[in-house]
C-alpha cells in the first residue's frame, strides 16, 4: 500500500497527536485512558491496519491536543509499544516511544476483592514491580497485594 | 517515629526495630508509669479481637492513658453504613492516637492517609499487623540474647499466615536461615520469598517438620485451616503431619523456644506446655511492653 492511499484510511491532521502502534484490540482501552470518549476535538481511530511489524495495529489521532509525558504513559499498560507523533502544521515535530511508569494512579482496578478500594471511594495506587521472571506486576499501596497483567481491569 | 503511623513492618528501618525492642525492654522492667496522663488513646475495633485489643488497652491504662472506642461496630454508626473516612475523621477530634483493627485488607494505609493523627494498625483484613511482628521480634532477641544469625523455623500455613509473611520479612535484616515447613499447598509465596532473596539470605523447604526440630533456635508455630485446601481430602492428609508433640522435642537445641501467634488450636499438643522450650503464653504478654514503647514513641514521649 502507497502512502497516499494509507493516508485514506485514517484522516490527516495538521495539528494534534498520532498514537500509532497500538494493539487493535486495546484501542478502545487507550481511548478510555486518555479520556477521549470525552473530549470536544476531532478524535478519528482506526484497528486492524496492516503493520510491518505487528501484523495488525491499532492507531488514534486526536486535534489540537498534546500529552504529558506522564499521562500518555498511563497507556502503556495496555499499548507497551506505542510511539506518539506529535504534529503542528502537518510537521512531525516530536516522536516518542511510551514507557511504563513507576507508579500508576487510578486507571487500574486492584485485583483484590476485599481491597479498600474496592469497598470506599478510594482511588487505586500502584507501584510498578517486576518478578523473578521479568513479568510486570502492579503492587497495591493499600492491600500490597500484587495484580498481574492478566488480571487488569480498567476503570 | 513521632507522630508517624505504624501500618506495614516495612515502615520501619532495622534501627526503628531495634528503638522499639530496646524501648520495650525498658517498660518491662517497669510497666507501670504515668508516661501517658492526659493523653487520650482511641481503639476502634470494626472486628472482634479480644486478645489484641486487651493488650493494647492494658498497655496504654498501665502507662495511665485513657482509651475510648469501641470493641465492635454492632452499636455505632458504622453500622448505619458510616464510610471509614468519616468514623476515622470524627475519631481523630476526640483522641491523639488511634488504633484500629479492620476487615478491610488496606484500611489502616488509608486511615492514615486521611487522619490528622497517627494510626496504628493492629490487623487490616489479611494484610498486615505489624505489633505482632515486633512482640515476635522481641521475644526472639528475648529468648536467643540476639537476633542475628538464627536458624528460625516456620511450621504450617505459611502461604495464608500473614504474621509470617511480615516475620519473615523483617528477619531479613537479621542474617536469618530460614527453614520452612508446610504442606505443598500452602508454600511461602513467591512474593514473600523474593525479600529472602533479595536480603541475599539462604531458605529451605521441607514437608516433614522432624528433620528441622535439631537445627532450630525458634519454631514459629501456626495453624493449618481446613478451608485453605479446596479438596477436603487433602486436609484430611496433612492434617496430623503438623502439630507438634512432646516427644518430638527430644533433639531439639537447649536454647530453642516455640513461638505461637495464638489463638492455638491443636497444633501445639497440650504435653509440650510444660516443656521449658514453650514460650507462647510470655510471647503474648511481651505484646503488653511492646505496644507500650511503640505508643510512647510515636506520642514523642520516648
Ligand atoms: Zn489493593
């Protein structure tokens, strides 16, 4: 496929943020992270796209809006490999890949049932921690039990 | 410490640990002071623990204290569906320290986040309740002369224990071989083992409990519930491989001691009460000197 043609696919901008490189499946997770589902910009998505690299991708471009660094890595949760494009006059001006943060506030539901935060309006905070086999865990600050990638639930 | 809430083992350095043991040292050998007068200790119990709340309630009355609260939430408005936050609040105006024990896994980290006074946690649910871990501590240096370089020994559920979970954790300041004993079901989790591991501390897993008795200087004993294992037949097998009797004793060191966070059930086989090496009934009075020195110290009074 040229460039031209999959341009098509999902429209230009000129001015605002491209996530690209999302699993298909997670981009509606993204778009509910980043609170996109309610936002007055022009906010055009798109899933299943072929991807050299991936097989299938998922991508998102939002107008007239730019991200914090520590926001935009809240979806790297759910989107580890996501680069974001920044776009001012139809210009990449900035390209950067997210990274997991170290601490995760409030997207994430913990696992455990009897969790304070599951029993009080509470808001969820997690450090982010490793086990032996290299498996990313989030550690809760309140029960210290531990939820694993499988088992994320997203506010 | 002054004026910091006590909610996890871990929000204590080594140095704190061993402040509080040497504090409780002191108040053992002399409970009774009017170290307290004029201050008011709350005790909320939103779930039943007679043992617990009588020990911290002596602890502070024999300081000359006052405590106010209450030992279940059948008659307050917690009942009338008050969030914690709000009892928690309300509490706070009346006292200058509040203990509470919780169902809730997490409650106590949350009530400290929102009291203006310190909290200290006496259980949250299955999570943690870090004064049984300083009196475990306390009694071990007690009994041994020191905490460092000991063969300590777990016996029986050490996957749900949590007063296991925390010991063992704060052992791993103390250069401690760890010899544990349980069912495969209820291995020590991975989580807890990483401390060990990171401490660069040695441990050992053993479903038979007499090849440990003769390297042991403590043996925590605890208790193996039925509802822990999903198919009863299991239980039905493991069941007896773990209680301790008498006559097990025989090789053990001199110096070993049981350790029992109690209530026992039938763990502990009544013939072993009399044994020298028993130390679960003065493990628990220890608990009286140990709440002493660690509301002493988060008041500023020690
Ligand atoms: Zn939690």
């Amino acid at each position: 496929m040229n460039d031209k043609r999959k341009e098509l696919i999902v429209s230009a901008i000129s001015n605002g943020t491209v996530i690209d490189h999302i699993p298909s499946e997670n981009v509606f997770k993204v778009i509910k992270i980043l609170g996109l589902d309610k936002t007055g910009k022009q906010v055009y998505f798109g899933t299943n796209l072929d991807s050299k690299k991936y097989g299938k991708k998922g991508i998102i471009k939002i107008s007239d809006t730019y991200f914090a660094i520590e926001e935009i890595n809240k979806i790297a949760l759910v989107a580890p490999s996501a680069t974001l494009i920044e776009i001012r006059d139809y210009e990449v001006t900035r390209k950067t890949n997210v990274s997991i943060p170290a601490r995760i506030e409030k997207i994430v539901k913990c696992f455990n049932p009897n969790c304070i935060t599951n029993k009080e309006e509470v808001s969820t905070k997690f450090s982010v921690i490793y086990d032996e086999n290299g498996l990313m865990k989030l550690s809760c600050h309140y029960c210290e039990k531990n939820t694993s990638k499988d088992n994320l639930i997203f506010i | 410490m002054k004026n910091r809430s006590l909610v996890s083992i871990s929000d204590y350095s080594k140095e704190e640990i061993i402040k509080i043991l040497d504090l409780a040292e002191d108040f053992e050998k002399q409970p009774r002071q009017e170290l307290l007068k004029g201050k008011v200790i709350a005790s909320l119990f939103f779930e039943p623990s007679t043992r617990t709340r009588l020990s911290f309630e002596s602890a502070v009355q024999q300081l000359g204290g006052s405590i106010i609260g209450f030992s279940s939430t059948a008659t307050t408005s917690v009942q009338k569906g008050e969030t914690l936050k709000d009892t928690i609040l309300t509490v706070s105006n009346y006292s200058d320290l509040i203990v509470m024990r919780h169902p809730v896994d997490g409650s106590a980290r949350y009530a400290s986040e929102v009291a203006p006074v310190p909290i200290i946690n006496a259980g949250d649910g299955a999570n943690q309740h870090p004064t049984q871990c300083l009196l475990d501590l306390y009694s071990i240096r007690k009994t041994q002369g020191t905490l460092d370089n000991l063969d300590i020994t777990f016996i029986g559920d050490l996957k749900y224990g949590r007063t296991v979970h925390s010991l063992v954790i704060a052992l791993c300041h103390f250069n401690t071989r760890f010899h544990l004993v349980s069912p495969v079901e209820l291995k020590l989790p991975s989580a807890v083992k990483r401390h060990i591991k990171e401490a660069n501390l040695r441990y050992e897993q053993y479903t038979d409990l007499a090849d440990v008795i003769p390297t042991s200087d403590i043996i925590y004993m605890t208790r193996i519930q039925r509802e822990r294992f999903p198919d009863p037949l299991d239980y039905e097998k493991v069941k007896n491989s773990y209680i301790l009797q008498n006559d097990a004793l025989e090789h053990a060191k001199q110096n070993m001691r049981i350790l029992h966070p109690l209530p026992r059930v039938n763990e502990i086989s009544v013939d072993v009460d009399n044994n020298p090496m028993a130390y679960y009934f003065q493990q628990a009075l220890n608990g009286v000197y140990v709440r002493q020195a660690i509301v002493s110290s988060i008041l500023g009074l020690k």
